[in-house]
C-alpha cells in the first residue's frame, strides 16, 4: 500500500476509472471539483465507470501517479461506503487501510471513506455529505442486466457497446467474475460459441480458445451451444443453450 502514502492536497477530489481494450488496465481521472460522496459516485458512473475501488486499483502505478498531482494535504473521496463498508461498484476486496485511531465498532451509519495523504495514505472516515475531491474510472467491460438469448445478447453489444465479452487469461477472469457477481441470473453470457461445423469452440472476437475455466462437465460440445461463467460458487465455464434468457458481459470500445 506504501504506493499511495505519495500525494495530495486539502480539497477533497475524486477519481474516476477507465481502461483499454486490448489490456484491461483502468484509466483514472482525478475530479478536481468537490462534491458530497453520493454526487461523486453519480458523476464517475455517468461520465465514466465508477468510484475507484478495491484494492488492486487502489494499488496500480497508475493511480497512484494520478494522486501525485495534488499535494500532501488533500483528502480525497473513493469508493467505499459505510453498510459493512461496501466498495461502490460491487468489488469484495476485504483489505482494508484505516488510520491507526479508526473504530470499526462505533456508529459509521452515512459513513464514506476517503483518503489522507499526509498519514501515508491511510484511510478516514467522513460524513458523506461532506464535500470533496473524488477518484473516477473508466472500464472495459459492463454488465447488462437484461434477459436476452445469446445471439440476441452479441447483437445488443455490438450495437451498443463493442462485443460479448472475451476472456484470455487468469486477470480477465477475475475481473469478469468480480463483475458477474451483481448480475439478476445464475449464469451471464460470454462472447464463447461451440461451431459444429469445424467441431471447436472459438472467441467471437477471434481471439484463440487459450484460457480455459471450464467446469468438470461443464464444455461437452453440442450444436446450438454458447458459453456462460456462473455467477456464483467458482465462477467457471458452462456450455448453455443458446435460446436461454441471461444477463451477458459486453466488452467496451
């Protein structure tokens, strides 16, 4: 954590995220205009993806050089709310980095967290009225919770956002899985499609079929058959007939 014990200054900002497509690394944005925690989430969600959270954003070389530009005084909002301290885009990380006089067992109802980086970025506690700076980011991939079939769920990517997601190795995974764990199905759609014409499984975007998370019995290949990621227990690979109504993961210009 020492890479966010660097800077910033007394003004409360917020930071935003984004990434690329290509390697899945968030952009940050630093949003030097303050506002209270609630009005900050909606800001980041509606201009970019969410409030920074957890601990591997938290940690990236990136935001850290995107919170080296204010100053040692700052207070800065992220992601965390007080309900159990839940990360505002679902995130489950369970690290946590309070200043050494925090009470977890007092009252913390309307509680938000922030940064102080003057105490070597530790975390505070702050009504979540009160106004600050805030971190926003952009990501590369968005879960849709709608019902549709799977050829219906790449249509609306394509339309809407870019493609059904692809998976091609260990970090995209735990990413998506992060990401699938609010969806309002038992399974979401991948952009993964079994051809029994050529009698192999492929990536809708081309990709290569080299990571593999399949159930035990979850592949078996079958005409009319999709992929799917569980959204629950390990998250792995089931085939799905293609007819089925899920949620589904698009991946994002």
């Amino acid at each position: 954590m020492t890479k966010l014990s660097t800077s910033l200054k007394y003004s409360q900002p917020k930071m935003c995220f984004f990434s690329t497509e290509t390697d899945r690394n968030q952009k940050y944005h630093l949003i030097e205009d303050k506002k209270a925690w609630q009005k900050a989430q909606i800001y980041c969600r509606e201009n970019h993806t969410d409030m920074i959270s957890g601990t591997k954003q938290l940690q990236d070389a990136r935001s850290a050089n995107v919170l080296n530009s204010v100053g040692n005084e700052t207070h800065v909002h992220f992601g965390l709310f007080r309900d159990a301290w839940k990360w505002s885009d679902g995130s489950s990380f369970s690290f946590r980095y309070w200043h050494k006089g925090f009470n977890n067992q007092q009252p913390n109802s309307g509680q938000c967290a922030m940064f102080k980086f003057n105490n070597k970025g530790r975390w505070r506690n702050e009504n979540c009225t009160a106004k600050k700076h805030f971190i926003c980011y952009d990501d590369n991939v968005i879960l849709i919770k709608e019902n549709k079939t799977w050829e219906d769920a790449l249509t609306y990517c394509r339309d809407h956002h870019h493609d059904l997601v692809t998976i091609t190795n260990m970090e995209d995974q735990r990413w998506i899985q992060e990401k699938v764990k609010n969806a309002s199905t038992d399974y979401v759609w991948m952009g993964l499609r079994y051809t029994c014409t050529l009698d192999f499984w492929f990536w809708v975007s081309d990709e290569v079929v080299r990571y593999k998370n399949w159930a035990l019995d979850g592949q078996m290949d079958d005409c009319d058959m999709s992929g799917a990621m569980e959204t629950g227990g390990e998250h792995q690979w089931f085939k799905r007939n293609d007819d089925e109504m899920l949620n589904f993961i698009c991946s994002k210009k």
